[in-house]
C-alpha cells in the first residue's frame, strides 16, 4: 500500500485564540493528503469526475493527540484501501515535523456515485491499485 505525503504549515487563520489548530481544519488537511495521494497514483480528482464519478465523502473521523500550532511544519501521511467496489477509505496521520509527534490521525470513507448519484463500481485499473 503507497502512502502519500503532502506538507502543511500552521497558518495563523488556522488557530484558535490560544494559537492551537481549530480542530475542523484537520478535515481539510486530510482532503490535501487525499487529493494529493491521488494526484500521486495518476487518478486525480479531475481525472475521477472526467469519468462520470464522484467520491463524496460519507463517514469522517478524526482523533486528536497532540496539538499543532502557528508555524509548525506538518506533514499529513496518506493511505487508501478499498472497501467494496463502489466504497474506499483513506487513512490519515498528521505528525509535527520537528519532532515527529502524531497532532492527529483519523480516516474518511467515500462511495463511488455516477453524475445522478447512484452508486457506481470503480474502475478495474482502480479496484487493483486500492487492493
């Protein structure tokens, strides 16, 4: 299994008033993990919706260990696993580059829908780089 990387600096805009990271953004530093992690295995979001398929996300989770801070260097660690032909999961760390802490861990599930929203079998070529 590949597991991507993608690197994040704590913005100030991503803190809270004690200069912790507000706990949505990690949300949004998983979908730059994920876009990332596809855009590393030639199937890039572009590529999935010129396909006629939509990957909404249908369960999100997330557990937070430590927190991250203004200006830290994040490195957001990605991995994917197919779940069913029509569903995927990606799995998430987030660690602290200066000391290799784990801020936050979690995973997202998506299932694989045609343009009117029914469920829709991913791609052979697809199914075996998630297996």
């Amino acid at each position: 299994m590949s597991v991507g990387q993608a690197s994040i600096r704590v913005r100030y805009a991503d803190t809270d008033q004690m200069g912790v990271v507000y706990y949505s953004n990690y949300f949004v530093w998983f979908e730059i993990g994920r876009t990332e992690w596809l855009r590393e295995t030639a199937w890039s979001y572009l590529k999935i919706e010129t396909a006629g398929i939509v990957l909404p996300v249908i369960e999100a989770f997330c557990k937070y260990h430590k927190p991250a801070r203004y200006d830290e260097k994040l490195t957001v660690h990605t991995s994917a696993n197919l779940i069913s032909p029509a569903r995927l999961r990606f799995d998430y760390k987030i660690m602290r580059n200066s000391d290799d802490v784990v801020t936050a861990a979690g995973h997202t599930v998506h299932a694989a829908l045609d343009s009117s929203g029914k469920p829709r079998r991913l791609p052979s070529h697809i199914q075996r780089i998630l297996s």
